[in-house]
C-alpha cells in the first residue's frame, strides 16, 4: 500500500513516526511519502517538507507567511497526485491538513484523519467540513467522541499516542541511566525549561523563564532545545545566564528533572506522564492572543487542564506571565502540599486517558479501511 501522511508540528511527527512504525509492521511492503520530521523519516518515510517549514504561530504570524503557506498548499496537491497514494492520513495542523483533505475528497482519494484538530475549542464550524470529507476521524481524547456526536459524526477514540510513547521510553531507558555527559552538575535538582518548538513562543516566554535561576541557588536550569532550532538560535538567550541547551533528549530530561516550566501544548502532557509537576507558560502577541480570547471556547490552554476539566496544572497567561507570579508558582510545587496534590492528579490524569496502544489501534483500523 501507498501512504500519504502530512504532520505539520514536532509533536505530529512523534505521533505519525509510531504510527509508520505499526503499519509497516502490519504492512512490511508499506511506501510512505510524507511531511513531517525525522522520527518519521526513521521508521522509513520519504520526508517532501520538514515541518520546521512549516510551522506558524499566531493569526498575524500565519497573514505574514500567507504566499509562503499557499504556495505550500498547491505543491502538496501536485505532490500528492504524482505519487497517488491508497490513502492519505492527516495528523492534526488543521489549517493545512482541512485545505488538503476538502481537495482530496473531490479528488476521490481516501481520506483518513488521526489526531483530532481541536475544533472544540474554536471553529466548531468546521465539523461541517470535516464530516465532508473525511472518511473517518480518530481521536485521542476522551471527551472529542461525546463532542462529535453532537454533530451526529461517529469518531473512533483510540486512547492517547503519548502514552504509549513514554511507556516504551521508560521500559528502554530505566530512570537512573547515564546522565552525566549532558548535566555539569550532578548533584543539583534539576528545574527543566520546556519553552516551545516555534522561534515565536521561544523568544517570548524563554527570557521570563530564565530570570528565575539566580534565585534558585540549588538547583540548576537545563532547557529542552528544539531539534527544529540551532544551537546558535539559543546562544544569545542562554550565553549571560549560563544554562544548557539538551537537543533531542527531552524525554530524558524530564525523567530527571524536581519540576518544570513549560509553554502550553503536547509538552504539558508529556511532562505530567513523566510524573513531573509543572507550571503552563504562555505569552503571544498582543494582537493574536486579543483575537484567540475572541474566539476561543474553552476555559484552559494546557492539555492537562482540558482534559481533566479542572486547573490541577498553574496556568500563567499574557501579564500573568511574569518572575514575580512564576516564581510563586514554581515554589508551591518544589515541595510540600502543592507538589503532592498534583502527583495525585497526575494519577486520575492517566486513568482518564485510557489504555495504551493507540498507534498501534490506528494501524489496524487503517488496514481495515483499505
């Protein structure tokens, strides 16, 4: 079989790697072209673009890069038909992937999405579009099948990939393997920095951030480097403070990190499956995130918080993001009452989220299809 996978973000091309990784098992003839990453590229895909191209953040970000993101659009179309595949398989980046599928649906391809956009929070509208034209819809969080249904559009949940990521993360890497070539002092907790993959958010919320080390004497700030950035990206955010940058090794960071600050998205959910208590930074442009207050229909930003319904994660948003605030929240879970209570969560967090397999569940219901 032919496979088509467009993965636009970091934390697609985690989800769409695993998933290439149980079709090919299933499938060992399998030829995947895709736009992704290098986790996908590893389990054997043809890369077209690599999403650090592809990634935009913000409405007036995405206006600036408009020609750029519609001449990306024409040439996926025209990528697609050359290699006309049995299926083509969207993971999330919605503003794309729904241009693409719409086209595609005309086309007579089969269309099949896996990693719900989340319309939920904005531009429920779309569910109109979706149920057009895409064949069938996989979702990873328990409350998008009882959000679908509502439109009178049966969806499969399939539990979350991440899941299944951290488990097999932990199994080939117990918790205590080397570290020591990537941290210069071993004997200092560790207080991770999670800021984003986008060169937007980075900028924004990593200088808040490292305002805080002088103030924690013993403990030390590593920051989780995006693979989609050069070191020289960080340089001048890192050379005054004197803080590591760990490329490609987040997973491994936080396994040994006391706690962490993260930027809102997948990575708050990854840090709570490695049982690490957090504080949810977020900070946009002025005008994008007056336009996302807007439109936006739910009352949290972080995975954790949605999921559970409940704020058992700190979020500190726009003017809330600042050292005074961050530096209050980040001492209520070094220690004491506030670290233990959101452990807890952490555990009612995972029993929500369902079982593992997910990918591999995704697999098998791909082949069915076909």
């Amino acid at each position: 079989m032919k496979y088509y996978i467009i993965a636009g973000e970091a934390s697609g091309d985690l989800h769409a790697g695993n998933l290439i990784k149980h079709l090919r098992k299933k499938d060992p003839d399998a030829t995947v072209r895709a736009w992704g990453g290098d986790r996908m590229q590893n389990e054997g895909a043809t890369i077209v673009k690599h999403y650090r191209d592809l990634a935009f953040m913000g409405f007036v970000e995405v206006l600036l890069n408009l020609r750029t993101i519609l001449k990306n659009i024409s040439f996926c179309k025209k990528d697609i038909e050359e290699f006309n595949p049995d299926v083509i398989i969207f993971i999330d980046y919605p503003g794309f992937n729904l241009r693409i599928a719409e086209w595609a649906k005309e086309k007579g391809y089969k269309t099949i999405y896996y990693i719900s956009p989340q319309i939920w929070a904005w531009k429920q509208s779309r569910v109109h579009k979706i149920k057009k034209c895409v064949d069938h819809m996989f979702v990873i969080l328990p409350f998008e099948k009882d959000f679908y249904g509502k439109f009178d559009y049966d969806v499969t949940f399939v539990g979350h990939p991440l899941l299944d990521a951290v488990e097999q993360y932990q199994e080939e890497k117990p918790k205590f393997q080397t570290f020591c070539e990537h941290n210069e002092l071993p004997d200092k907790p560790i207080i991770s920095l999670l800021p984003g993959s986008r060169k937007q958010e980075i900028k924004t919320v990593l200088p808040i951030m490292l305002k805080l080390k002088e103030q924690y004497p013993d403990y030390q700030f590593i920051i989780a480097g995006a693979p989609s950035q050069s070191p020289e990206f960080y340089e001048p955010f890192t050379r005054k403070k004197g803080v590591n940058v760990l490329y490609g090794k987040t997973y491994e960071l936080l396994q040994q990190s006391k706690a962490a600050l993260v930027t809102s998205g997948t990575a708050t959910l990854e840090t709570a499956l490695f049982d690490v208590p957090q504080v949810v930074c977020y900070k946009g442009s002025s005008i994008s995130y007056w336009i996302a207050r807007s439109l936006i229909k739910v009352n949290y930003i972080s995975l954790v918080n949605l999921i559970m319904d409940e704020e058992i994660v700190k979020e500190l948003i726009q003017s809330d993001l600042n050292p005074k605030k961050l530096k209050s929240e980040l001492d209520s879970i070094l220690t004491g009452v506030g670290r233990a209570k959101m452990l807890d969560d952490y555990i009612k967090l995972r029993k929500k989220l369902g079982g593992t397999g997910a990918s591999e569940n995704v697999a098998n219901e791909v082949l069915k299809t076909l």
